[in-house]
C-alpha cells in the first residue's frame, strides 16, 4: 500500500524487453529508494507497484521484472535509459498517510490534454481512457504517474470526452516527474479505489433489479 508521495525521481538505467516470456526487465538508478529494501520487497514506479528482484546497493540500483499486463496497461515499456520516474516505498502500517489510499494498480493511461501556467504553479487537462470518467470525482483523490492530487474539475458525462483537471503546487512540479511533463504525454492513472468498490456495488445492485424485475 501507498500514499501517493513521492520520496525519490528515480533514473531508468535500462529496460529489457522479453518478447518471448511477454515480460520486460526494468533497472532504475533508486539509491535512496533500496535502503533497507529487501528482494520481494514493493517499490512503486511511476505509480506502478513492482517487485524488487535484485538489488544492489553499490550501485545504488534495483531491478524489478514486468509482466505483460502491466507493460499494456501503464506506460512502463515505454521507459528509455535515462528517463526520470517517480518512485515510493510501501507505507509501514504505523506511518502517516499523507496523501490518499493508493494501491499501485493502474487502472490506465491519460493523455495530458492542456497545461495552464499560473506563476508558479500549473493546471493540468488530462483526458481520460474509456471507462474511467464515472470513478473520478471533483475534490475526490486521484494518482497521477503515481502522485497523490485532489481532482479540482471534471468534465460533463460525455463518452469519449472525459477529462479531469488538478492543480499542482511547486514543491509537487520540482520532486516529481509533472513539473517535466508535456501536452501529449501519457501519464499512469489510479482512480480511488472507494470509487471502484462503490460502482461495482451499484452495478450489481441494477442488475439483480433488472432481474427481479424480468421474473
């Protein structure tokens, strides 16, 4: 489990692809993320919960293996060498949660539709895959490449046309990857989990609904 804040911009030091196992093998430069990280422990990248399955601390990286389902849903196989990452440790049970309940399951990926700068800080348009609109909730919570944000606009219930808006403070812009972030670009996203368990819930109540009302 995590909280949505960032506590290292991590480096890709490579990613090995393995087409045949329909895997990749990603390597990322995390000196201080691996302190005190053990093989099996968790590590999240850019929002994304991995298993850290070796570690080296004099060189100050770990290596996670990625499985086919997660290179599709998120924007992991598209890391190069070099690229920055948003990385956090699992919160201890006694450790504050300052940001929201975050799971490290992406849910999908939104495209950054529009940045307004305002000073110091942005407004940030990210339009979101099919499906997602009905779990995002102005004021609600959401992780953004891993970042724990308050969701500041949403749009109309549109298919096809949804979006979100949050707006993201200076200290959030300079520790994480957002502050680099441009029109265009793919970003991680993980509704609220609450969300999800509470539309399930509703789905399965219209259907016995539509049940009894069949019988």
């Amino acid at each position: 489990m995590f909280t949505g804040i960032i506590t290292e911009l991590g480096a890709v030091a490579d990613l090995a692809t393995l087409p045949e196992q329909d895997a990749a093998r990603l390597t990322l430069h995390a000196p201080q993320s691996i302190a005190g990280l053990e093989d099996g422990g968790s590590i999240a990248v850019n929002g994304t919960c991995l298993t850290a399955t070796d570690i080296r601390p004099e060189a100050g990286t770990v290596t996670v293996d990625v499985m086919g389902e997660t290179l599709r849903r998120t924007t992991v196989g598209a890391l190069a060498p070099g690229d920055r990452v948003n990385l956090e440790r699992c919160v201890p049970a006694t450790g504050r949660l300052d940001g929201h309940v975050v799971q490290g399951h992406v849910d999908g990926t939104g495209t950054i539709a529009r940045i307004e700068v305002h000073g110091d800080w942005r407004q940030v348009r990210i339009a979101l895959p099919p499906g997602l609109g009905r779990y995002v909730a102005e004021k609600g919570s959401i992780a953004v490449d891993g970042v724990s944000l308050t969701v500041s606009a949403v749009s109309d219930p549109s298919p096809g046309q949804d979006w979100f808006e949050v707006s993201v403070i200076p200290a959030t812009l300079a520790a994480t990857t957002l502050g680099a972030r441009v029109v265009g670009d793919r970003v991680n996203l993980e509704v609220d989990v609450l969300a999800k368990y509470a539309a399930r819930l509703h789905d399965y109540d219209r259907a016995a609904q539509a049940e009894g009302a069949r019988a």
